[in-house]
C-alpha cells in the first residue's frame, strides 16, 4: 500500500486547482549621463564646443580676459562630480618680433609663466584651486591637473567663468606670443541616485 501510495505521488496523479497570469511588458532602461558645452545660455546643448571661446588677441600687460562657458546635464542621471583640465599645446608660439630689445629670457619674457587665472566660479561659487594658477602650473609641465568643478543634476545648467590676467610684469620677451589650449570637461555619475 505504501509503495502505491508513494507511486501516486511521485507519478503527480495528485489533481488540483491553478491559474497562471503574465506580467509582461517588463524591462530595464539604463539612464543616460549627457554632457553639453555651449557659448549661449539656455540653449541645452548635447556634446562640446567646435570652435574656440573669444579669448584676446591683443592683450597687454596688465590686462584681464573672461571666458564664459556653459555646462548642461541632457542626460537623465545626475553627475556628482564635474571636472575640468587645461590641455595645452607642447609650447608657446614665439612671436617676438626681432625689433624687440631687450629680450633677456628670463621668467618674465615666458608668456606661460606670465598668464594666471585671477579668479574662477562655477554655478556662481568660486572654484578656488585656480585662483592664481599660471598656464604653466596646469598645463605647461608634464600631466595636466584635472580639478573638480561640483555637481551638476539631470536637467540642470551651469556657467564656468575663467578670468585670465597678463602679468603687468611681463616683459619684451612676451610680445607677440602664443599659446593654444583646450578645457577639457568631464562629467562622472552620482552612485546609486535611485536607491532610498
């Protein structure tokens, strides 16, 4: 009787009731992490500038310079963080023309060593670890510095303004030089923006 009894069971003789239903339709989405570079406020960029911010061509000694760029969130995760690094070309274009005298070469005659940062905000809050840096504390020796600008939300927009100072004590060695760089930005997600 038992071994009948086990048969049955192991069989799935056994009759009961069931209903079966679907929940379909179902899938993951991945959020998006979009950031946009523009000149104009209030335009909701998607991807970086082509052409160069207006910066002087015939600055002085003395002289300040803003550039003003905007950074937007197109995506739809929030960045904790936003950094930004100077890439500079490999040298200075020395233009000095051969009229120029005296040209000693001293640190006053190098136009990297002579242009600063005089002030920095991002989203209106000074981005103090620029204050007073040369183009060649970022970007003239060796590994660009990357330095942390703040957040930026999904959706949200923000103003980086740089304002770049001649050194008055610039000397003739200066005159007619040039240096060519780019801002590179970079935009990293904020972990877990979903989870309570």
């Amino acid at each position: 009787m038992a071994l009948l009894l086990m048969g049955l069971v192991g069989g799935g003789t056994w009759a009961y009731f069931s209903d079966t239903e679907s929940a379909s339709g179902n899938e993951l989405v991945a959020g998006t992490l979009d950031l946009g570079l523009t000149t104009t406020t209030g335009s909701k960029p998607t991807g970086g500038l082509t052409t160069g911010v207006s910066t002087p061509d015939d600055w002085a000694p003395g002289d300040t310079e803003s550039i003003t760029i905007y950074l937007y969130n197109s995506g739809s995760i929030d960045m904790e963080e936003v950094t930004v690094k100077l890439v500079g070309e490999e040298s200075v274009a020395d233009g000095t023309p051969e009229s120029v005298s005296p040209v000693t070469n001293t640190n006053t005659d190098n136009l990297l060593k002579m242009v600063n940062i005089k002030s920095a905000t991002y989203g209106g809050v000074s981005v103090t670890s620029l204050v007073n840096e040369t183009l060649e504390d970022l970007a003239g020796s060796g590994t660009p510095l990357e330095l942390v600008l703040g957040d930026l939300e999904a959706g949200e927009e923000k103003a980086f303004v740089i304002t770049f100072e001649f050194d008055p004590t610039a000397t003739n060695g200066c005159q007619g030089d040039s240096y060519g760089f780019d801002l590179t930005f970079t935009g990293y997600q904020k972990m877990g923006q979903n989870n309570p």
